[in-house]
C-alpha cells in the first residue's frame, strides 16, 4: 500500500457536540435492513442479539486502560468491556504467558516490537479503522509540522506497521497492517511543587541538583527510568549520547553510576511505579520534583495544592526536550468471528470523540484530534490543545477544577510540545545489561 495523507485540524472546537450513542446507531442501521449486510462505522455489522453475550478483556497500565472509559465504551457498544491494571512488566509478562486472558493489550511502541516478535498479535487492518486518514502525521509520517519527529528511542511510527496480519517483524513505512492502534500518548517531564522551589525548572539537570536532597524522586520501569536518568546525565552535562534510547554499555554504565552514585549521596526521597504512587509523594510534600506524568500532576491540581509540568521545550538553545510516549490496542492472536468483530468496533470507538476528549482533560493527546474536539468546548480545547489561556475554569476528567481562568498550560501548545521531542519510551538492544545494572542502582 502507499503511504496514505494524513489530514489534520488543529483548529479550536465549536463548543460541545450532541453525545450520540453508537450503541444506538448500530441498532438504527439494524433496523434499516437486515439483507443488504450494511457495514457501520467502519466495521462488518454486529446484531445487538449476537454480540450482548461478548466480553472484551483490555490489559495494562492505570494511566491508559482507564474504568471509565470501559463503562462509556460499554455503554455505547452494547457488549461487556473489562479493564484490568497490571504495571509495564507485570502487563508483559501476562500478554506472553497467557495470551488467551487478553483480548486487547495495551502496548506501547517497545512493547509493540516484543508481541510482534513473539507472535502475540494479529495485524491491525488499516482499512477497517475509520478515522486512519485523519490521524496525525507523526503516526503516518512521522513527522509533524514539516519536522521528523524523533527517532531516539522506539517512536510510534517505526514500531506501527507489518506487511501481513500474521507477521512477525515490524517494517517501515505505511502498510496494510498496524502492530496497534495508537490511543493516547504525550511527552514526559520533571513535575515540581511551585510553592516548594525556589524558581521555576526548565532543565532535566535539577534533578540531581543537591539543592533536592532527600526530596527528589525518579520513576522505577527501567526502561524509562533510565532515560529520564539520561536526559539529566546529559543536561548536567555527563554525556552526550549517540542515542539515548539504545545506548551502548559504556553509556549504561555511565547512567547507572551516576545514579548510584546520587541515591549513595541520599538525592532520591523515592522511586516509584505508578502514577497514584507519585501523586502521593508529591501531594504529601515528601517529594517537590520528580520524574512525573501528566495525569499525576493533574490528580495533585484536583487535590488543591499547587503542581507544575516542567516546560523543559523553553530553553532558549533548544537543547532540550521531553520524553515522548505513545499506547496503542493490539488485538491478540486467538481473536476471530464475531469477538474479533467486536473487537474492531471497540477500536473503532476510541477514534469516535469520546475517550479523546475525556484523555485531554487529564493532559494526554487523541491521535484524531478532530474527533475529540466535537466533546469538548471551546475553551478545554483552547487550553488543552492550543496553549490559550483558560476563559473559564477548567476540570479534570472527573469534574474537578484544576486551573483558573486565565491560567495557560505548562509547555504551552500540542505543537510546542511535540516539535520538542528529545527521545521516546523504548527496549534497548543492551536491555537486559541495562536492567541488570538499574537493579544495582535499586539495591545500592
């Protein structure tokens, strides 16, 4: 297939759209004619008597397989959505040793690779997801406004498509199967109590900074967590990396012991694994800069005490950047017929507005922004997506306020933040040398 033109508008939003139902509109189609074999929303028509009886099981990390999100979805589908939470390793480990308990992993590009490799996942056909041409060029491109997104580390494009939909190696460039269906992504940073720190942080290096002794914290998946190590290391100046999302042993090495070295000298109040974990540490005031994600730093502004997202795009030589990051559904290996169906509708829907608008609101990204749009008003969108200050107070997915009028997202705009991509979420080629030796930084 060649590769298809990805269309975007990033325009600011028209105000709320009508919350339609999909569960309804498959049922409307229904009863239009049961003969013809009418195709909806992009996938092969699911009788509501056949599909009421199908569960789908959807696995992984908290920030990304999200309750709320299965009940809506259950809601609009008609059929019964089940969200289960495992950490990265923990979610890895299920999806390779028992694969018929998973029917939509949640990957992330590295991830992506290793159930590719290991015959876990079926391609993705492209023609069967609507919206495919209205994602964004960093997924079918990789780039986004007219610049090369990043390839340190795995990004979303190299780890997105196969030639086949039993293939077992990831291919460049745009074909007929996808190893998953992005859902939510965004840049990583330093997240740091205002009210607790003297100036405001813009570079990776304070978070070795002595000044933090005993009141830092850094993230415990090793695979991130050594490249928010990294990004430190090099903007104190260590190291500069040839890549620092497959070093070289020398290069772990050289992160490690600099990290063991800080933990030794009593820098790190904490390591932590999920987003609840850094919220706590940050709401206490134990912890006042860290590794941190978005919707911790939201979860912190919905708790009342001061947060902020660490804009490290601003500094003036652009030497900077965030940690990008992208999760995508496979669809596992065992699914057929009818579950298989269902399974296409359920992708189909997070593209549909919904889970779009209701990620945004916790800080992260919808691949088909225009979807998203149609489910938030004018100023979420302004806000969330194009660094305009808030007209009116702005909440979290939950309802909570998180922002004043007139307050502007730290970073800015979804364009400032994703032309400063300094590397992504990977698995190194030196990957379990590198997890050895993060685990003498954790026993030091």
């Amino acid at each position: 297939m060649s590769e298809r033109g990805s269309k975007h508008d990033m325009s600011q939003g028209s105000g709320k759209a009508a919350r339609v139902s999909r569960r309804s509109l498959l049922k409307g189609a229904a009863a239009i004619g049961t003969a013809a074999g009418t195709s909806v929303i992009g996938a092969p028509m699911i009788w509501a008597q056949e599909i009421k009886d199908i569960t789908l099981t959807h696995i992984g990390v908290s920030y990304s397989v999200v309750q709320a999100i299965g009940d809506q979805a259950q809601k609009d589908l008609g059929f019964k959505v089940v969200m289960q939470n495992l950490d990265t390793s923990a979610a890895l480990t299920r999806f390779i040793t028992q694969p018929k308990s998973v029917d939509i992993p949640d990957l992330e590009g590295w991830q992506a690779k290793v159930a590719v490799a290991h015959g876990l996942v079926q391609g993705i056909e492209v023609k069967r997801i609507k919206e495919f041409d209205n994602m964004l060029p960093i997924f079918t491109k990789g780039e986004y406004e007219g610049k090369k997104v990043s390839r340190q580390g795995i990004s979303p494009y190299e780890a997105m498509y196969v030639e086949t939909k039993d293939a077992t190696k990831i291919v460049e460039g745009v074909h007929d199967y996808m190893t998953m269906l992005p859902q939510v992504y965004n840049c990583d940073s330093l997240g740091y109590r205002p009210d607790l720190v003297d100036h405001p942080v813009v570079q990776w290096k304070e978070l070795f900074d002595p000044k933090y002794k005993g009141k830092a914290a850094i993230l415990d998946v090793p695979n991130i967590g050594i490249m928010d190590a990294a990004l430190a290391c090099e903007s104190r100046g260590d190291i500069v990396y040839k890549n620092k999302g497959n070093m070289t042993r020398a290069e772990i090495d050289t992160t490690i012991n600099a990290l063991i070295a800080l933990k030794k000298a009593g820098q790190f109040r904490a390591t932590w694994t999920t987003f609840e974990q850094s919220v706590e540490l940050m709401a206490s005031g134990e912890v006042v800069l860290q590794s941190m994600w978005s919707p911790a730093v939201t979860a912190v502004l919905a708790k009342g005490i001061p947060c902020i997202y660490a804009p490290v795009n601003q500094r003036p030589d652009g030497k900077e950047g965030y940690r990008g990051w992208c999760n995508g559904m496979g669809l596992m290996k065992h699914l057929s017929g009818k579950k298989l169906d269902a399974a296409y509708e359920y992708l189909n829907w997070y593209y549909s507005g919904w889970q779009g608008a209701f990620v945004a609101r916790h800080g992260y990204y919808s691949p088909v922004p225009k979807t998203a749009e149609k489910f938030m008003d004018a100023n979420e969108y302004g806000y969330w997506y194009l660094g305009k200050p808030a007209a009116d107070v702005i909440k979290d997915p939950y309802g909570a306020p998180i922002a004043k009028p007139g307050a502007v997202r730290d970073g800015g705009s979804f364009i400032e933040r994703f032309t400063n991509i300094s590397c992504w979420n990977t698995v190194m080629d030196e990957n379990q040398y590198m997890i050895q030796r993060w685990n003498e930084f954790k026993a030091a």
